[in-house]
C-alpha cells in the first residue's frame, strides 16, 4: 500500500504555494513599514513552556499538544508560538535593549484536533509580538498592523472586535459573578467547563459546545452579566487604547465577553473578523500579556500581539495563477539550447528548455504552458543567427536578434 500524508496535515503543492509567497511577501512588506524584526524560533520546545506559557487549563494544553519523549525529556511541537518568542525574548536577554522590541514570525504549529474544513493539524500561522511598552499606543499599533496587513491582501470589510479583560485584579469580581451565574446549571454543562469553573472560570464563556452554549443562551447568561469591572488603571489603558484607534480612523465594535482562549491574555483583547465570502470569519485573535515574560522567567515585561492562521486567510483571497517563466528555448540541438538557456538566465531572465530533445509540436506545447515567450532555436535560425520569438500569449511569432530578443520582456 502506498504512504500517504497523515490525517490532517496538507501537501502545499506548485499552484497553490503562489499564495502562500504573496501572503508572506505583503506581510514583509507592510511589517517592514513598523520596523518589526522576523524571529525564527524551533518547531519543538520544552513541553514545559507551552505548560507553564500557553496554560494548563486550555484545550490546546490538556488534549491537543503533540509530546513525546527523548532521552527521558519531554519535547512538544509547538501548538502556537508566543510562548517560543517569549522563551528566545528571554533567553538571550533581549530585555535589556532598549524598547520597544518587535517580532514577526511565519511557520507551522501543531494541534491535534480533529481535521475539519479549513482547520488541519498542522497549520500555519503568522504574528506579531511587541515588547517593553505598557502604553496602550502600542496596543493601537498592534490592531493596525494587523488590518493594514488584511486590507494589503485584499480582505475587506473587516470587524475589530475589542475588550478588556482587566487584571487579576478586576477579574476577581467579574469570576465570582460568573460562577454564580453558572453554579444553578453547572452541572449539565460539559466537562471541561466543570474544570474550569474552579480553575479558570473566564475559559467558560469561550466554550464550543453546542449544550453548553445552548444552556448560556436558556439561562441568559450573557444578558445577565455585567461586563468586567476595570480597576482605574485597566479602565484608562482602555479608554487610551479606544482614543488612538479613533485617532487612527479603526473602526472597532467592543464585545464585553471576548475573553480568548489562552490564559496569558491581560487587559485588551481582540479578534478581527472579515465579511469576504459572504460569511463572517474570524482571522485574526490577539491582545495583551504584560505577566507572560515573567511567567516564563523573565523580568516583568508588558507585550502585545496577534497571531492569523495562514490556511484561513488563503481560503478568503482570490487564487492567484501561478507565475510564468519568462522563455522557453524550442530546439532540436540540445547544445545551443544548453547554450542559450544558460545565457538567457545569467541575464536574470527565467528561462526553460527540452531535456528530453522531443518533437517541436511536444516542446510547444509545453512552452505554452509554462511561459510567456517560445524561442525557437532550429536548423534557419542557426544558420542565419536570428530567433524566431513566439508569444504565446497570441502566438504572434517574429524573427529577432538576440538584443531584439531581451528587450521584449519589461
Ligand atoms: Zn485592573
Ligand atoms: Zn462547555
């Protein structure tokens, strides 16, 4: 039986990996406009980070990480990559230049759930993480970048969605609320929401489960809650943060139980959502997490970012087509097409010929396949020192010099 890709993991082949590279060149090009830095971190760390860094009461922590054991040490695919910035952040004391410091980053996470349309288990995802400054400024520029960067691929209509989820501090209130909200049905909701009403009562709000979502809708959890009480330095960071996004012309809708599925988050919270395709999809999560650095042993540091999944964004743009090479040399004499090839690409043209020596009926039609420009090198042209130039695009055909030849292309 032949091998084929396990369950949930995608061959990016030629024609759709034209995507991939425009998604990662806009990236590049709207990031280098805020002077972020692209940080390359492993695909494994310490199972340890993603425990102590991402939270032991998330799904991604408790079901979906992929471990396993070398030499009696527990390693993880990295199912996200804030914690492995952090971890390179603090690892070579990058605290102590001077702030702020700002990352991007692109590559594959890893999370074993089960493949669903637009969700595999290995996927994509690129973001950004800013360092070292707590005013809301950089908050402001975080939700900018991700929009200029959406918008750069052509995905309109988008909705920013925001919250704050306070500190430990003006958490504590808005828990206890929720708890008691809860406790009258709490048993009927699933399991990992009975977890998480002692251990992180927030995560409840995020639940996917059908029941469990049909239940906060009979009970009217959501009516019935007041949105979280901001101590007065919470409360000013976001009314900062709400200033600069009106300074900067973001529109934006606050959602008062946008909490996000990962421990660390403190204060602004976010998701960005786009109407492309009819449908609203969310392609863009992130916020603030002025502990994490700490958590992870480092000095106290605020930071923000955001984190997109790279296969959703590909399903909403347009496919592009994938580039032509710029000649394709049609001849029956495998050394002058060696020859004129080689020449063709040292003057930084893309340029192809026939391995294989096939019928010029069989080269054509490859050429006009592949490339913009059929050079047909055969007996005449030899003789007479001209190339005959096909276009293929209207197979219009003319004869040329060399220097004719290269100035066809723009
Ligand atoms: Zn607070
Ligand atoms: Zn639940």
């Amino acid at each position: 039986m032949s091998i084929k890709a396990p369950k949930g993991t995608k061959d990016i082949l030629p024609d759709e990996i034209v995507n991939w590279q425009f998604i990662v060149q806009k990236a590049n090009e709207v990031f280098n406009k805020y002077n972020l830095k692209e940080i390359r971190t492993p695909i494994f760390e310490d199972t340890n980070l993603f425990e102590r860094g991402v939270g032991d009461t998330t799904d991604i922590v408790n079901k979906e990480m992929y471990t396993f054991l070398k030499s009696d040490r527990s390693l993880t695919l990295r199912p996200e990559n804030t914690a492995g910035v952090v971890r390179a952040y603090i690892e070579h004391n990058m605290y102590r230049e001077s702030p702020p410091l700002k990352f991007w980053y692109f590559g594959p996470m890893f999370r074993y759930e089960r493949p669903q349309a637009g969700r595999q288990r290995q996927f994509h995802q690129i973001g950004v993480e800013l360092f070292g400054v707590q005013d809301a400024s950089i908050d402001a520029e975080c939700i900018m970048i991700a929009v200029e960067f959406l918008k750069s691929i052509g995905l309109d209509n988008l909705t920013v969605e925001l919250n704050s989820i306070g500190c430990n501090t003006c958490r504590t209130e808005f828990k206890e609320q929720l708890k008691k909200k809860i406790s009258p049905f709490l048993n009927e909701l699933c399991d990992d929401c009975k977890s998480r009403y002692e251990k992180n009562p927030l995560r409840i709000l995020d639940c996917k489960n059908e029941n469990c979502n049909r239940l906060f809708e009979e009970n009217n959890l959501k009516e019935n809650l007041s949105s979280i009480k901001l101590c007065p330095e919470c409360s000013t960071h976001y009314e900062k943060l709400k200033n600069y996004l009106n300074e900067l012309n973001i529109k934006y809708v606050e959602n008062p139980f946008l909490v996000r599925g990962l421990d660390y988050y403190t204060k602004t919270v976010f998701e960005i959502k786009s109407e492309s395709l009819g449908s609203q999809n969310a392609v863009c999560g992130g916020g603030r997490y002025d502990n994490l650095v700490e958590t992870l042993g480092g000095p106290h540091t605020p930071a923000v970012g955001w984190a997109m999944g790279v296969e959703r964004l590909n399903a909403l743009i347009p496919q592009e087509n994938e580039a032509l090479i710029d000649f394709y040399v049609v001849s029956d004499n495998q050394k002058e097409a060696v020859k004129l090839t080689a020449k063709l690409r040292k003057m930084g043209f893309s340029a192809e010929f026939d391995y294989n020596t096939r019928k010029f009926s069989k080269q054509l039609e490859k050429a006009s396949k592949i490339a913009n420009y059929a050079v047909i090198l055969g007996e005449d042209e030899l003789k007479s020192g001209y190339y005959t130039v096909k276009n293929l695009k209207n197979t219009f055909q003319q004869k040329m010099t060399f220097e004719q030849l290269i100035t066809i292309i723009i």
